[in-house]
C-alpha cells in the first residue's frame, strides 16, 4: 500500500517591508526550513538570501514573467508542492494579512485540507512611519489609525474617499497602499472635508537602501509626487501627526 507522504503545514510568512532586520523569528525559522518558497514582487532579495541553498524559489509577482500570476495558478501550485511532501513557505511583503490576500490562501488551503501556519510581518505603513520619526497615533494629534487601500474593490470610491476624510476630519491618521495611481483623485476628495493644508507625507521603498519620501500638504500631493518622482511602492499618510516634521511646507505649519 502506498502511503501518503507526511503533508507540512503550508507558512503565510510576512517578509516585512524590505530590510531583512524586520524579519520576526518566526519568519527567519519558516524561511531556513522550507524547501518551496513562492515569493511576492514586494519582497527584497536580501530576504531570500535567508532560504537554504537548496530551496526552490519560485517568483509569482510580476518579475515572475508573466504581467501578474494568476492568484488561482498561485494556490494550485501551494496545495500541489504541500500535497507532493513539500516544506512550502508563501512569501508575502510586509504582513501577510494586510492587503496580502493572504486570508484568501488560507481559506484556500484550508478547504483542501492542509494546515496553514502564519508568521506575521512588519506591514509597510508602520516602516513608513518609522522612516519619517512619526508616531501614528501620537495622543496630541491622533486616536487612532486606518490602514487604508487606494484601490477599493468593487466599492463606490466616491464614498470611499468622503468616508476617509470624515474619518480623518475626526483625528484619525490615514495609511494609505497603493494610492499613488489614485492620487489625483484622492487629492481632490479628501479635499471635501480637509483643508488643503492637511500634512502628506509619501514614502517610498521604506525600510530599504533606495528609501525615499517626501513631506507636503494634501493640495500639493499631485505635483510633490511629480516633482520628487515617487511611485510605486509608496505608502501615503494623511494627518496632524506630520505635523511636527520640519520639512513641513510652510502653508501646513501656518494652519497648524
Ligand atoms: N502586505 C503588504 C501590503 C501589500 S499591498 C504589507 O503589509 O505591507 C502593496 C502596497 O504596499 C504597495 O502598493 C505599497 O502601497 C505598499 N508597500 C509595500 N512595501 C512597501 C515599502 N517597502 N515601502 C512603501 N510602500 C510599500
């Protein structure tokens, strides 16, 4: 009779925001012992350094080849590397469940059978922060903090933005992944219940050697993003607890 070979649990591992430091222990455990890694774009080479010589690394981000890995090709292929005997680690920039679809591999494997571990990571709003010196929920300014995508899925943006800026309006700091491709639009709605004086800081690759950010109001965020040539992948945030950057533009200190 054939036996089944012994299925490990497949890992969510959370590879933070680039610099391999933020790693958790977990993380750096999962990474050492697995023989399979699928790896997100968003993860930084020096990361994968951490996996065994021997480890098949498998891109399914962008680099991978093809524009963008179909998300069904991704979990087939987990399920199948776990089913064959595998020591299977899915790779995920910052934190697996913070935008990361990572719930929705889960639940994947999960239904199939296979046991799912996570490892959670430093998600890519709080290494932002830390570049910057602010803390987001800083009790003058803040009580609190939404972490935000600049994409909602089949919801209405209108209402997405005009929720956001009540939101904000009210004390809380915005975080917001991948707005930048939004970010005219996110400008001029948030404008409807913020001033144009509001602070916005932009930063991108946080955490990692090509790190670069840029501090401006919310009606300069179109043109600081042309100016300075920031894209993708960039984190925005929204709100008074910039307020104590020096690189505040003037109009912002003024209204503070
Ligand atoms: N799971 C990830 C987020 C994936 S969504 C996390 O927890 O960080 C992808 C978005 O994350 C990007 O569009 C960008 O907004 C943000 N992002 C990821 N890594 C980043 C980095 N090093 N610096 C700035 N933004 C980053």
């Amino acid at each position: 009779m054939n036996a089944l070979p012994e299925t490990h649990p497949v890992w969510l591992v959370g590879a933070g925001p680039g610099d391999p430091e933020l790693l958790t222990l977990k993380a750096l455990r999962a990474i050492r012992r697995a023989t399979v890694l699928l790896v997100d774009d968003l993860v930084d080479d020096a990361v994968l350094k951490c996996a065994r010589r021997s480890a098949r690394i498998v891109h399914v981000g962008k680099r991978g080849g093809c524009r963008s890995t179909p998300q069904t090709f991704i979990e087939q292929l987990m399920l199948r590397e776990a089913l064959a005997g595998e020591r299977v680690v899915r790779l995920k920039g910052g934190d697996p469940f913070v935008f990361g679809r990572g719930g929705e591999e889960a639940e994947f494997l999960r239904a199939h059978g296979v046991q799912v571990e996570v490892a959670s990571g430093i998600t890519a709003g709080l290494a932002a922060a830390t570049a910057l010196g602010v803390p987001l929920t800083h009790r003058d300014h803040a009580h609190g903090v939404i972490l935000v995508t600049g994409h909602p899925r089949d919801a209405d943006a209108a209402l997405h933005w005009r929720t956001l800026a009540a939101a904000a309006a009210q004390g809380l700091t915005l975080v917001i992944y991948m707005g930048v491709a939004e970010a005219a639009r996110l400008q001029h709605e948030l404008q409807a219940a913020l001033p144009g004086s509001t602070p916005v800081a932009i930063v991108q690759h946080a955490s990692r050697p090509a790190q670069r950010s840029a501090v401006t109001t919310l009606g300069g965020l179109v043109a600081t993003l042309e100016a300075e040539s920031l894209g993708s992948p960039s984190v925005i945030i929204v709100g008074d607890v910039l307020r104590g950057l020096a690189s505040l533009p003037a109009a912002a200190q003024l209204a503070a």
